[in-house]
C-alpha cells in the first residue's frame, strides 16, 4: 500500500514495520496504509495478531512531521486529525491481538500508535512522550484519552500538561507499557506473545477484547449483560466445538476461526 509501512505476514502473525527513515513519522500516505491494513487484515481469517515495530535501531516514531503545521493552515490540521484519528481508531479495533514492539523513542503520534494497541513491549533504552503542548499542538490520535485509560489522570497529566518525558522503566512502573526487555529484544518478546495468541481460539479472543474494551463507554451493568451474551454467541462457532472436543481428547486443537 505504500513504502513507508513493510507488511509480513508470519503464519498467524502480521508484522507491520514503521518505515520513514530517520524518525519513522507519519504522514498522510502511511495513516491511509494503516487503515487499509488493518481493515485487510480483519478480513483476513488466517491472521489473528498483529505485532508494530520501527525501522532502525533509534526510533520507534517520532510521530507527525511538523512542516506539516508550520504555515498554520487549519484545512491541514483538520485533515490530518482525521487521518490520524480514523487510522488509530482502526488499530484500536482490529479484531485480533495488537502489539507494539516499542524499539525506541516514541514521541506523540508515535506514542499514540502504541496507545492504540492492546499490549506494549519497551526496550529499555526507550523514552516515551506526548510533547505536543511544547509546540503549541495537542495529541489528537487519542493520546488523552487512552492515556488516561492506562495510567490514570494524575500520570496523563504529568507527561500532558507538564510535558515530562520518562524513560521505559518509568514507562512499565505506571503501567504505560507491560514489559520491559534489553535493547534489541522487543521485537522477539512482541513475537513471543504474539505466538501466544495462536494457541487461543481466535473467535474468543475477538470476543474477549470486544468485551474489555466495552467499558470505555459502557456501564459495567451493560458489560455483565453482553457478557454472558457473547458467551453463547460462541456456541454458533466451529472454534467452541473444536476447543472443547480438542481438551478432552488431550490433543492441540486446530482453530479455523469460524
């Protein structure tokens, strides 16, 4: 879909490497790409997670080019708010497992991507911010809010509005990633969990995380409800069968995901 995101598909796994040398920022081009991908890859039954990475050995990303804002032109800024929102909002709901092997420094929108994922891996020479405020911007790719979801206000607040960058075992202590590795190995351990998804039944996990993420704007009295709802759903599936017949017969099961 374009050069600046390479795309490997590795049995189940979808490996998307950032690729805009020397920082690995976003651009029109690659928002696009990523909503396509996901969008391809969600329909896409034979993959069932997707692992995020950056070229090179510095930069996770660096987030959005500013020469993009440099004029001031609104018409620009709503574009590509929106571009980076619908992009991000996708990620956010690919129906698999999504995870960032954050390989480097990850700076606004770079953060933001990896705020869009379902679990985060940080090397530990990795720094993270949202330093938006410092150039008289904000993020706008769901940085305030998904933030706020995993560390809180207090913490959100402190990289946010006081513009702190923390390192990556700052990162794990307030829950802003969910390991930390030696430098060179988030891609391996992204991997690793990534190969743990395969082993799940690929129509439970998509239930699974549907039901996780349906507190963000429902009521946990809603969540009990569907809940039990998708529990029987399940039961319409080829997965639920396999699974269950796969444990009793004491064998591996082979998941179709149908």
């Amino acid at each position: 879909m374009t050069d600046k995101l390479i795309v490997e598909k590795r049995g189940s796994i979808a490996l998307l490497t950032m690729n805009n040398p020397p920082a690995n920022t976003w651009t029109e081009e690659s928002l696009k790409g990523l909503k396509a991908l996901v969008e391809e890859l969600n329909a896409d039954r034979d993959i069932y997670s997707l692992v995020i990475t950056g070229q090179g050995e510095k930069f996770f990303s660096a987030g959005a080019d500013l020469n993009l804002f440099a004029g001031g032109d609104r018409s620009v800024a709503r574009d590509m708010a929106r571009y980076f929102g619908e992009a991000f909002e996708t990620l956010s709901q690919f129906r698999g497992v999504s995870i960032a092997a954050i390989n480097g420094f990850a700076m606004g929108g770079g953060l933001e991507v990896a705020l869009a994922c379902d679990v985060r891996v940080a090397e530990e020479q990795s720094q993270m911010a949202l330093p938006e405020a410092k150039v008289g911007l904000l993020p706008c790719a769901g940085g305030t809010q998904n933030l706020t979801m995993l560390v809180g206000e207090g913490w959100t607040k402190r990289l946010i509005l006081c513009g702190e960058r923390i390192k990556a075992a700052k990162a794990l202590e307030i829950g802003l990633v969910e390991e930390l590795v030696p430098q060179g190995q988030a891609l391996e351990k992204a991997l690793e969990l990534a190969a743990n998804v395969a082993q799940q039944s690929p129509t439970a996990v998509a239930s699974c995380k549907q039901l996780i993420q349906n507190n963000r704007t429902q009521h946990w009295e809603a969540g009990y409800i569907l809940e039990r709802e998708l529990f029987v759903d399940l039961f319409f599936t080829e997965d639920q069968k396999e699974g269950v017949n796969a444990f009793l017969g004491k064998r591996a099961p082979e998941w179709k995901n149908k």
